[in-house]
C-alpha cells in the first residue's frame, strides 16, 4: 500500500492507497515542535483508528511546504514503516511542463495539485486551493504549467483583522444571510465569504481572458467548498486532488 502525505502550512493530509483506490484521509494539524516520535505515535494511532497496520505501508510519497516538518515526519515514516519515502522535489519526474521564471519555486503542493488536474480533468484549468494561502493554479490546453496567483488565505485574512484592531471579535467564517451586514459580526463574515468569492471570480475572469479559453476550474482545501458555492463560475470541488496527484507522480518513479 501507498501513503501518500501533504504537508501544509495549517495541516498534514494523509491518504492510503491500495493501487488506484483511496482507502482513508485523514488530517492532524501541522506543529514545528512536533518530535518524529510523536508523528511516528500519530500516524500509528490514524492507522489503528481505520483498520489498517504500519506493516501495511509499502512505500511513501510527501509533498511539503514546512520543511521542518518534513524532515520529522520522513524519520517517522523511515522508523515504523522501515521504508525511504519519496519526497517531491528537484529530479522527481511529474510529467509536468513548467513555464515560470524560475520553475525550483513552484511550491510541491502547487505541483501536486496540477498533476492531480491534468490527469482527471479537461485542460486548460484553474485549480484553486485555499488553505493558509490562497492560490491559483494555471494550466493550458498543452498541460504546462503557466504560472499563477497567491493570495492572503481567508483564515490568514481573519486572524489580521483580528490581532490588528481593537474592537473586532472573531468570527466564524460562514456565510451571513445578507451581502450588506447589519452587525459587526455579519459585517466581516461578508467580508471574508462574498469577498473571498468575489476575488476568485474576479481573477477567473481576467485569467481566462489571458488564456483566451474557457478554463475547467477546480477547487480544493479546506475552505474551499465554503467559498465557492458563493461563486458565479461553476467550480468543481475535490478534496483529495493534490493526494490524487501525488499518487500519480509515484507512478511515474517507482
């Protein structure tokens, strides 16, 4: 079996494969403080919890954006499993043509994502996932890479209107029933749904008039399927898609 990890900003996704199918998803938060003990007792633990062994894992794939992070994790996954985990990086080949200024910057979550599209959906493609940040993803109809957007996350976005005022509480961040709030609670809920919703589709607009095609656009995230059903353009949500594209660029290296 495979497992495949993305370590974000917020939280670290797991996802175990048997060959194509997704067997579980799980999600534990992501802490720099975190020993490779403790995550090797974690990733135990979510394997218990779904009927499944460490013994189980036959080979492992990480994508990551923590960098600390990755380093526990892998030794944790390297001593339970007894296994060299495949970390996405440079000299990982992922099918993916890459046209931005310096291609080594592309973030490993932003790779998987784009693989994760280009192998289920209809290029070209917007692939949008909001998470800490968030992002825009730009493929073309030849499946390269065209580059993107990143933008201040809606709970990044909260927690600076929160720290930085005197008087806002914070919030929930669902939807109020009115655009135009009455209450100072209502007021930002507005402000980080319809304004996070308006911004996608803002930039899908002008990104699809760059590319001069309607594109297929994707979502994924954890806040994702909060935000665009507030959208105009029909956006396809899929949670497991940068575990899908992980799993897709193992295939191309085992």
């Amino acid at each position: 079996m495979l497992l495949a990890v993305d370590i974000g900003n917020t939280n670290i996704t797991l996802g175990l494969y048997d060959e194509q199918v997704l067997l579980f998803t799980a999600r534990f938060a992501t802490d720099n403080k975190t020993t490779a003990d403790q995550y090797a007792i974690d990733l135990k633990n979510i394997l218990d919890l779904h009927g499944y062994g460490y013994k189980d894992i036959e080979d492992c794939i990480i994508s990551s954006v923590v960098p600390t992070v990755c380093t526990a994790l892998r030794q944790a996954i390297s001593f339970l499993c007894d296994i060299v985990p495949l970390e996405l990086g440079p000299g990982v080949k992922t099918g993916l043509n890459i046209k931005i200024d310096n291609p080594a910057q592309l973030g490993a979550d932003l790779v998987a994502g784009a693989v994760g599209a280009i192998n289920e959906y209809t290029l070209p493609c917007i692939v949008i996932d909001m998470g800490t940040a968030t992002t825009l993803s730009v493929i073309d109809e030849n499946a390269t890479y065209r580059g993107g957007v990143i933008a201040a996350g809606v709970r990044l976005t909260l927690k600076a209107l929160t720290e930085n005022t005197a008087a806002l509480p914070s919030v929930n961040i669902c939807a109020p029933k009115c655009v135009i709030g009455t209450n100072t609670v209502d007021c930002m809920q507005s402000g980080l749904v319809y304004g996070a919703a308006a911004m996608l589709d803002g930039l899908i607009e002008q990104i699809s008039a760059e590319l001069g095609a309607l594109p297929t656009i994707i979502a994924t995230g954890g806040l994702s399927k909060e935000i665009i059903v507030h959208c105009r353009h029909d956006i396809i949500y899929d949670e497991n898609l940068l575990l899908e594209g992980l799993r897709e660029i193992y295939e191309r290296n085992k």
